[in-house]
C-alpha cells in the first residue's frame, strides 16, 4: 500500500533583515561619540586657534565714542591762603585784621574722547601695535572743601564785614593758589600715567573681540615724542 508522503518546505528565518536593524542600532552610539568628538575639536580650535580679526582702529574709536570724557585722575591737597584787613577812618587804619586758612581742595584730571578721529590711532599689522595719541588734559576747576578749613585770626576786634571779606579774599587765593598747583609738573605727570593706564584698560577688551587680545596699546598725549 502506497503512502503519501508530503514533503513540508520549512522556511528559513530571515537572518539578514534581522541583522541590519541590529547593526545600525550598533552604530548609532558610535555615530553619538564621533560627533562630540567633532564638536569638541571645534570648539577647541575656535576658543584657541582660530581669531576672526576686525579692525583694531575701528574697535578702539568705537569704544571711545560710548564716553565722552574719561576721568583719568583726581588730586586732593591743601591750600594756604592769608588775608590781611583794613579799615579806619579819614585815612587813618583804626582796626586792623588778618586771617590764615589751611583750605583742601580737589581737582579733577580729564581726557576729551569726543573728538578722537581715526587720525589719532595707528595700526601697526607686523608688531600688532595700536598707538593712541590723546589731546592735553583738562583740568577741572578746583573744588574748595571749606567746611573743613582751618582759619587763624588775629585783631583785637574783628567786626562781622572784615571776618566776610576776609574770607572771600581767602577764598579766592586758594582757588588760584590750587590751579597753579594743578599744573605742578610732578602732577601732571602723575594724571598722564593715569591717563595711559585707564585707557589701556579701557581698549582691553574691545581689541580681544576684534581678534587682538595680545596687542600692544602705546598711548601718549599732543606733543611727547614718539617712544624709540
């Protein structure tokens, strides 16, 4: 007795469709790490290699224009002033008075920025060196601090209008007094160093974001001779 026998065809699994999800799966930690590696390189390059370079002349002028006036220095000192008062009858001196005053005052040392052109910076590309040649200084009028003076009177009776006058003739040699002072050659020199000092500070940072964090700024005013 003849048998039927059917032959059954079991399919295979599909190994390769299995395999290609599982290898993209693989290789997207990989693909994860590859780009911070990129993204690291680029930013390392940007911080410490690259310099996106502006113009240093421009940056500087624009930093100047955002202040008007830079207040480089102030002095403090002490004025000696000393008047002498009159007054009689006829001709003839009847009362006779005089005042001494130890006054402070203080004066302030200022740079005009409004009117820097591009005439008055130069660029040196080679030695990436900017100089900046500043107009004289201004010098404020002197501030009297008279509530804290020190007077000396001598007379025997010093009426009310002589004490006034007294004082306002003081007053007024003191403002002299401390405006020549003002202009005392060490004094000036003192608010010229500060003078170069503040606005090397202040062009710090504007040449860093122009591309020039390592420039050299030499400052000098109308007048000094260029440094050899």
């Amino acid at each position: 007795m003849a048998q039927d026998v059917k032959s059954t065809n079991a399919e295979p699994a599909p190994a390769a469709h299995r395999e290609a999800p599982l290898a993209r799966i693989q290789a997207v930690p990989w693909l994860i790490v590859i780009a911070l590696i990129a993204a690291v390189a680029w930013l390392s390059w940007r911080a410490f290699f690259y310099r996106e370079e502006g113009d240093p002349v421009g940056s500087a002028m624009l930093a100047f224009e955002k202040q008007n006036t830079l207040n480089v220095f102030s002095s403090r000192f002490e004025v000696v002033a000393e008047s002498e008062d009159r007054r009689g009858l006829l001709g003839v001196d009847l009362l006779k008075s005089r005042q001494a005053a130890i006054i402070p005052a203080t004066v302030e040392y200022r740079v005009d920025l409004s009117n820097m052109g591009r005439d008055r910076f130069r660029w040196d590309a080679a030695s990436e060196e900017l100089t900046v040649i500043l107009p004289p200084l201004q010098i404020s009028r002197p501030n009297l601090d008279e509530a804290q003076q020190k007077t000396f009177t001598e007379g025997t009776y010093v009426s009310r209008e002589a004490s006034s006058d007294l004082a306002r003739n003081n007053s007024l040699q003191a403002e002299r007094k401390a405006a020549e002072f003002a202009k005392n050659p060490q004094v000036l020199a003192l608010a010229r160093d500060a003078a170069r000092q503040a606005v090397r500070q202040n062009l710090a940072i504007p040449l860093q974001i122009a591309g020039y964090g390592r420039a050299d700024v030499v400052v000098r005013f109308d007048g000094e001779p260029a440094p050899t």
